[in-house]
C-alpha cells in the first residue's frame, strides 16, 4: 500500500511540473503576443506617417526647382553687388 501511495505521489507531482511548465509556457507566449501586437501597431501608426513614393518624388521635383530659383537669383544679385563694391570704394575714396 505505501509503494502505491508513493507511486501516485510522484505522479501527481510530475503531473503538477508539467501542467505548471505548460501553463508557464503559455503565459509567456501570451506576453510575447502582447508585446507583437504592441510593436506592430506601433509600426503600422509610424507607417502611416511615411510620406507615399509619389509624395517623395514631387517633393524631389521641388527642391530641384528651388534650387534653379535660387542659383537665378544669384545671378542677378552679383551685378549689383559689383555696384555695390564700386559705391563703397568711390564714397571710401572720396576726399572732401
């Protein structure tokens, strides 16, 4: 009788390790999946803040056409800072 009860002791241990290591398992794969899920909604909010390719490339389109502005632009003002100088240098000059 006392091997028998022995016995069923060990089993009902064994049982519980097991049934507690699954269960552990489990709750882990449950926190996993929470924190994918937190991740991938997190990712998916980032995503939709990401310009598309076509916003990206009309804003390419932009800045290449600022830049022509701008390069115009200075070609424009090197004449009149060659006056500029030349104004300076006469008032600099000048003797009263």
């Amino acid at each position: 009788m006392t091997f028998s009860t022995e016995t069923v002791r060990w089993l009902v241990t064994v049982a519980l390790g097991i049934y507690s290591w699954f269960i552990g398992r489990q709750a882990a794969s449950a926190a996993e999946l929470l924190d994918l899920r937190t991740r991938i909604t997190t990712l998916e909010a980032d995503m939709k803040q990401v310009p598309s390719q076509q916003q990206l490339h009309a804003l390419a389109l932009n800045v290449s056409d600022l830049r022509g502005s701008v390069e115009a632009m200075g070609q424009r003002i090197d004449p009149l800072v060659r006056v500029m100088d030349r104004i300076e240098t006469h008032l600099l000059n000048k003797k009263d």
